[in-house]
C-alpha cells in the first residue's frame, strides 16, 4: 500500500512539472500608456524574459487592447535587435477607459490594470499579475501542497491500520 501511494505521489507531482517545463515568460513594459492621447503614440519596449532571466528571442509579442463599447485592437511589437526586446507603436483611437494585455508570444497573456485615455491622468497602472510574472508558480505551489496532504493522511492512515487490532480466525 505504501508503495502505491509512493508511485501516485510521484506521479501527481511528476506531471504538472513536465506540463511547465520551460514554459513561462516574464514582460516588462518600459513605459505605461496612462495620460496617453487619444490618436497618439506610445510607444513602448517589452522585455521578454523565460523564467524572469532569460531574454527570449523569437517569438511574436503582442499588445491586446479593449476600448470603450468594446473596440478591440491588436498590435504587434517588433524585434528591436537586442536580446528579448521588443518595440510597438501603440495608437488609441479613442479617448475612454482602455484595457491593455500583453500576449508574451511564447506561453501566456499578462494583463495589467486599466487606463484613462485621452482624459485627466489616472493613476499610475500597476500589473495585475504582479508584473507579467503569471501565476504558474502558484499551481505548481498548490499542486505540492496537495500532494504533501495527501501523502500525510497516507502515512496517518497506515498508522491508524497497523494499531488496529485484527480480528482472530
């Protein structure tokens, strides 16, 4: 018994970290668009490193946006040469209250608060994910846990049997 639930333990953690493997990426943004015009640029750098150290090369960033009425519009950043640096032109079209999302390209979207366009600046937006780290950590965190409970009630299980006495035959 204690066998198979050391081959379920392994197994249960063994998945989620073969499900993640190198699969996360971190974008810092070099600018923020809030006090932005309606109709002018902002223009913006994203760095775009794998697992928050890395510069990642190669892949297609891009900048997501939800206007007022739901306008939506697309925008791709460019390489800019330097290792895991990419550059957009960002028009919006409209003054409003803008939501903005960053597609790294490579595994997720990071979404950050939103903005006031075209009006009095708002206040400073902050990453709704802490800064485009994701929250892949935090499943794999859950997933540990989960899996140290039940390893725990396992062994306390075993315990339990062993100390209970056997019925003569």
């Amino acid at each position: 018994m204690i066998r198979a639930t050391m081959v379920t333990l392994a197994l249960a953690l063994a998945v989620p970290a073969a499900a993640h493997a190198g699969g996360w990426a971190t974008v810092g943004l070099s600018s923020l668009p809030d006090g932005t015009q309606a109709g002018q640029p902002w223009v913006v750098e994203l760095t775009v490193l794998q697992h928050g150290r890395t510069p990642l090369d190669g892949v297609q960033p891009r900048i997501l946006l939800t206007g007022p009425a739901g306008a939506r519009r697309v925008v791709a950043a460019d390489p800019t040469g330097a290792p895991g640096r990419y550059r957009a032109r960002v028009v919006f079209p409209t003054a409003g209250r803008w939501r903005f999302a960053v597609d790294d390209g490579f595994t997720q979207t990071h979404t950050y608060a939103p903005v006031r366009i075209g009006g009095e600046p708002a206040a400073p937006a902050a990453a709704a994910d802490g800064g485009g780290g994701g929250t892949g950590w935090l499943a794999a965190l859950g997933v540990v846990a989960a899996a140290g409970a039940l390893f725990a009630l396992v062994a306390l299980l075993s315990r339990v049997s062993r100390r209970a006495p056997r019925a003569a035959r």
